[in-house]
C-alpha cells in the first residue's frame, strides 16, 4: 500500500468548475467551454456563455479531485460530479504539495486561483483591495466579498486578445467634458476646469493628481447623484435626438 507522501507526490486528477457569466463566449465558441467539455465529460450547450473555468480552491467555484475508478480511458465520467474529496480538503490533508515556502507564508491553502477566461462582452471595471483592507471587508461583508484574499492577477492570452490599459487622451477627456456635462456635474467644476486646462507639455504627475481626483470622485459618486446624471443624460439624449 503507498504511503499518504507517496500518494501527495503524484500529479492528481481535478474536476473544475465553470462560470456561466453574461460576459462570457457562447457554446462552441468558447475556449472555457471546451476545456470545461474535455474535463468533466458534459454536453456543451450552444446558446450558454462559458465565461471561465477555474482550477482551484475557492468557495464559489471549487476543484475536485477525481475518484480513481473515473480515470480510465481518459475521461471523466459525467456521474461522480461533485462528489470526490475537494482539492482544499485534499490539500490542507497534504500541505507539503505547496512546498515549505508556500506554506510557511500562506498557510495550508492554494495562494492563488488559476482561471481560462472567454470574453465576449467588455468586463466591467474591478477594484482590488490589498489583503488588510480585504480581511476587513470580507469581515464587514461576506455576502459581497466572498473571501478575504487580496487580488493581484497576471493574465496571459492565449488566443489574439484586445485589452485597454490607463485612461483615453487627455484630447479625448477633454471633448468628454465638453459634450457631456452631466459628468461634469459629477466630478465638479474646479477638477473639470483644471483638466481642461491642462495641456501635452505638463508635466506628468500634475495630470496624473487631477486624474486621479476627477476619477475618484467619479468612482465614489453617490447613487443618487449617479441616478440623477443619468437620468439628466437621458432627457438631454432624447430631447436632442426630437430636436434633430
């Protein structure tokens, strides 16, 4: 009979889960769906989005490992679902997996979660707190931060992949002020009039302060103040478009 260092040495089998987001790519054309197909043995559906597949141990979307009577041929058979021991189970039973190192610094846990993402849709803008200010949250609120992990994250496309990264021209905010004053109501007049006094040859931290003011009280506008834009931004929409 092996031993359980034995066992723990050996590359194991997981089940992974899938996460059917709005954002993600549909049936076949999803990368996620695939991989979720050839690793749990289930029919793709065609008009469902398969936005990730994760490989890993949180609570939203765990790992199994596969029973040894269901990796034969290769495949997974569809019937033991959820029903191996978890990988967080299976690892806080063998913690030398992570390595000294990992361990000593992280505890008995997988320190990351590995994702594949499809991405049909524009993701919407995230913020990630550092870990203190995420142990408080997920304290605070558990039902909306699900864990009280810090969120640093490296992405690699595998597939040709469009992303955006920082903020559109200074020219380009500009004309934003200019042709919609609803966002101007929201970030107020003097950060507004310093933006567009800025010019190319400022220097850069003097953009980079009034960035980051027009953008932090943009991103901490009330929702009141948020639904009144918005509803001022429709009624201008709609009359100007009679107008025309």
């Amino acid at each position: 009979m092996e031993s359980e260092t034995a066992i723990a040495s050996k590359v194991q089998r997981l089940r992974c889960s899938v996460q059917n987001y709005d954002w993600g790519r549909k049936g076949v054309d999803s990368t996620v769906a695939e991989l979720y197909a050839l690793n749990s043995g289930s029919e793709i559906d065609p008009e469902k989005p398969y936005a990730e597949i994760w490989m890993g141990t949180h609570d939203s979307g765990p790992s199994f490992l596969v029973p040894s009577e269901h990796k034969s041929n290769g495949n997974l058979s569809v019937e033991f679902g959820s029903h191996g021991e978890s990988l967080k189970s299976w690892i806080s039973k063998n913690p030398s997996v992570l390595g000294e190192k990992v361990v000593q610094r992280w505890g008995s846990d997988l320190p990351f979660l590995f994702k594949v993402l499809s991405v049909a849709k524009a993701l919407s803008i995230q913020a990630h707190p550092d870990k203190e200010l995420a142990k408080t949250l997920h304290k605070l609120q558990p039902s909306v931060y699900k864990d009280d992990n810090h969120k640093p994250e490296m992405a690699l496309a595998i597939t040709d992949f469009e992303a955006l990264c920082g903020f559109i021209s200074l020219q380009e905010l500009k004309s934003v002020l200019h042709d919609v004053p609803e966002i101007v109501e929201l970030v107020g007049s003097t950060d507004a009039n310093q933006l567009l006094n800025l010019s190319d040859q400022d220097a850069e931290e003097k953009v980079k302060i009034v960035l980051r003011s027009i953008f932090t009280k943009l991103m901490s506008a009330s929702k009141e103040m948020i639904i009144e834009a918005t509803s001022k931004l429709k009624d201008r929409l709609h009359f100007e478009s009679q107008v025309c």
